[in-house]
C-alpha cells in the first residue's frame, strides 16, 4: 500500500479564485475515476414542492435563488471542483484533489423548464432519464444543477462525488427550510458567496471516522470468497447470465471518456399511500422490513418467473454508514458514507414461494414462505450491523488502495467487477419527513415536499450492479421505486415486465 500523505487545510495555488484545496476523500476518488471514463453520470434527487397556504403559488427564480444562498452557506461542498495533482509518491501518476471555489453563479447552476401536463401527470421518470444523460466536468464547475420543473418539481442533479443519496435530501431539505425562512437581503442574486466558517466544515473524510481500524485479513478472504463464489457456479446457473458487457482496457491517460459514455434507462414503480400504509402493517405484523420485503419479491420473481433453471442469486442492499461512525460537529454530514450488505441465495426456496406466473390476472405463492424469506433477509441485515458489520470492513477495505488514480484503476475497479458480478442492489432513503415542517419560528412559511424521488443512474455494466433499485417517498404519502440500469443490458420490455409481477406478488401478499 503506497504511504499516506497528511495534508492539511491550504490556501489554494493551483485553481484561481478559489478558497481553499484538499486531498480528495477515499470514495470521491471512486467517483471521480468512474466519471473519468464515462462509468456513471450524476445522482438525481427529485421533490416535489407544494404551498399549503396557497397552493398556486410556484417556485420561481426570485424564491430558488434566494433560497440557494442559504443552503450554499451552509453547504460550501456546492463550490467544490476537482484537479489533478502529480502523484506524491510515483513518477508519473495522478492525484486527485479537491478544490473550492469563493463563489459560483447560480445561472450556470440553475435551469427552469416546463413539460406537458399530461408528462407531468405520469410522474417524472423521462424527466429523471433524459438529465441522467447530463455529464459533469468537474475541473471547470461544481458538478451540480438543479432543474425546476413546472414550476413545482425540483430535480437535485449532481456528480456522486459531492454526496450520496442521504447528502442529497439533506440538501432539498435545507432549500424546505430556506424556502420557509425567507433571508430578504439574498434575493435576486445570482452570485452565491461561499464562506468556510461552518461548524464542521470541511468533513474529515468518511474513512477516517471508522471504529475500528481496517482489516487486511477480511479484505483478502472476501476476496477470494468471490472467486470462489464465481468458480463454483456456471454462468448460466446465475441470474443476469445472459449479460455479456464488453469489457475495454482501460488507460488513465487515455479514458475515451466520450465513446463509451453509460446511458441510463430508468423504468418506475409507484406506490399511492394506501398501498404503502398497507405494506408498512403487513412488513410490521411479519416482523420485517419493507427493503426486505422488496427484496424478497425481486429475488422471487427472477427466480420464478425469469430465470427458471438459475441457482444463485447475488444481491445487495445499500446501508447508510452515518449512524456506525464516530460522531461529528456537522449534524447532516454529506460526505459519501454508504455500504452495503450482500446477500447470496440459493433461488429454490425463492422459486417454491412464487411458483410461476399464469397470467397477469392470476398471481399464485406460498406467502408464508414468502415471508419466511423476509424475515430472514431483515435478520440478516440486522446481524450484520449489529454484530458481523461486514458492511463496513467491506467499506473500510478501500484504504488498501494506493492513493493515486492509477493505483484505483488498477486495484479498484477489478475488485468492483468482481464484487458487483451478477448482482441486483436496493438503496431506500425511505419516507422523507422534514425535521422543521414550516419556518424556524414555525410562523413564517408554509412549503412542504410531497413527493420524493431517488435515481442513483447506472453504472456501466461491468462494474455496478446490473439492475439498481431507488427507492424513497414521504410519510404518509406515495413512494417510487426506480430501476435503472446501462442502455443495452436488459430489454425494456423484461423491466416492465418484472415491476408488473413484483407488483402482483405485493398486492397479493398484504
């Protein structure tokens, strides 16, 4: 493992105009080399936006703008751009930094548009797929925009290495609050100021809040458990084995970034706060979890309905670290801090509790065994936070990486091809509440978020999981389940396929 620089805070000498520069974080670094060569576009967190005082009242540019401000105070990661660096320690290699600028523009940030109302009414799945299409070059500007639909709709667009999927709600819910704490003196400027002087700002990195120090020992035998895993099975035994991505060399200084971009296809489930109030009590009387529970009903339908002869499944369910790391002064950090928790399963008990599909009016199962297999899943999860945390020695694994962009290309992405090989993941942000439903002094404003939506955008197929479930909502109200994946992998016509049936098993079920 190549040494580790300590390198502290600095007034910056390579980007002018900006503040202050740093050495990127562990998992920015990730980011910043699968964008590099076209890998994964941006996040996108969508909310919609309702006045309960008057409800014809939209989001116009005065109110976002001055709203803005108040979040890119209290968030300088807004301002973040990144550059290279020659490595510290090998002749020749890159290192990434990350660098923040004394001011953005919004105008550059901010885009207003209008889509048919009858678009509209169906939800914002084109909406969400057409700027997962959106490439970021971080080394000019923040990788981030916001696009204000109708009026109504917030789209949070942004390149992972500034967030994950938590960091992003936190940031429509401070622009919830800014919205319901109007600041006069911001209004009508375009040019947001970003100060350094915020309570635990700038973040350690993530990585360096683990409690427990990094295991060589566990990164090796995970390794070779999947090689194992991977020699012992056909492909055809596996679900997904009909995926046959092409796989490139790749060569940092030559990334072909712009011939091999990822396109994301999304294709959506939704849920009405009747279903969801009903899933919530079942999940409740089964001792489970709704993540389970869709878990279950995913891993089902493969088995039954798809991949009749398979044997194997892997799957992953992501798991925010926040609340497993040492404490912080910020209160909602936005540093990348998520996991997962693996799963691997034989599919016959999976294939027993959904039998086959006769048709779409007919839905047969064995529900207690279904939710056998739920409870099971949520143990499973449960034991693994609470006692094995794989999770996070999975997570911590990466500090084995050398520091450099080479040393990720090199070590990094072949680990994530065999680790992501076959796979299916879930990440549920939940039911969003804000923590202030009005103004600070509960008097001074009446927005609200009604909807909320969550796409991670694909990964190309070699390294991300092959389908990715995004799941989130708002309390008492609808949720949206989103599944992405790379343009060419699956036929749209199989993911239509498989939501429909996991929706028959679901309403079957509660």
């Amino acid at each position: 493992m190549a040494k580790t620089a300590t390198v502290e805070w600095e007034p910056l000498n390579a980007k002018p105009g900006a503040l202050l520069e740093r050495p990127a974080c562990r998992y920015q670094r990730q980011f910043s080399v699968l964008n590099h060569f076209g890998m994964q576009a941006n996040v996108i967190i969508a909310a919609t936006f309702t006045n309960t005082k008057a409800g014809n009242v939209v989001l116009s540019k005065d109110l976002i703008y001055a709203a803005l401000q108040h979040v890119i105070r209290k968030y300088p990661e807004l301002g973040i751009t990144t550059f290279c660096r020659p490595s510290e320690t090998k002749t020749g290699q890159h290192r990434r930094w990350s660098a923040f600028l004394r001011q953005i523009n919004l105008d550059a940030h901010v885009k207003f548009i209008n889509i048919p109302a009858e678009e509209e009414v169906k939800g914002l799945t084109a909406t969400i797929e057409n700027y997962h299409s959106l490439w970021f070059e971080p080394s000019i500007r923040p990788p981030w925009q916001l696009v204000i639909v109708n009026g109504r709709h917030i789209l949070f667009v942004y390149d992972h290495y500034i967030t994950d999927g938590r960091g992003g709600t936190y940031i429509l819910e401070s622009i919830l609050e800014a919205l319901n704490s109007p600041k006069g003196e911001f209004v009508n400027s375009s040019i947001a100021e970003i100060s350094i002087d915020v309570k635990g700002f700038p973040e350690e990195d993530a990585i360096k809040r683990a409690p427990v120090p990094v295991s060589v020992l566990y990164a090796v035998l995970n390794y070779l458990r999947f090689w194992a895993i991977w020699l012992l099975y056909r492909q055809k035994d596996l679900v997904f084995h009909e995926i046959n991505p092409k796989i490139r060399k790749l060569d940092f200084n030559n990334p072909q970034k712009e011939d091999n971009l990822v396109k994301t296809r999304l294709h959506t489930l939704r849920l009405d706060a009747a279903t969801m109030k009903k899933c919530i009590q079942a999940c409740r009387s089964h001792r489970t979890s709704f993540t389970s529970l869709l878990h279950t009903l995913i891993k089902v339908t493969l088995a039954a309905d798809f991949y009749p002869d398979a044997k194997f499944s892997h799957s992953q369910v992501v798991v925010d670290l926040r609340p497993f790391l040492k404490p912080h002064d910020r209160e909602q950090t936005v540093g990348n801090a998520a996991s997962v928790v693996s799963s691997y399963d034989w599919l016959s008990k999976f294939r027993q509790a959904g039998q086959q599909t006769a048709s779409k009016e007919h839905i047969s199962l064995e529900s207690s065994l279904l939710w056998e297999l739920a409870r099971k899943h949520r143990a499973h999860v449960m034991d693994d936070l609470n006692r094995k945390k794989t999770f996070l020695r999975a997570w911590q694994s990466i500090e084995l990486i050398g520091e450099d962009e080479e040393d990720y290309v090199a070590r990094f992405l072949p680990g994530l091809k065999l680790f992501q090989r076959n796979a299916f993941s879930i990440s549920n942000l939940g039911a969003f509440r804000p923590s202030v439903p009005v103004g600070q002094d509960m008097h001074s404003g009446n927005w609200t978020i009604t909807n909320m939506e969550f796409s991670a955008g694909a990964v190309k197929a070699v390294y991300g999981a092959k389908l990715m479930f995004n799941v989130a909502g708002v309390q008492d109200g609808p949720t949206t389940i989103h599944v992405c994946y790379e343009e060419g992998a699956f036929r749209g016509e199989f993911v239509n396929s498989l939501l429909e049936r996991i929706k028959l098993r679901m309403d079957a079920i509660i």
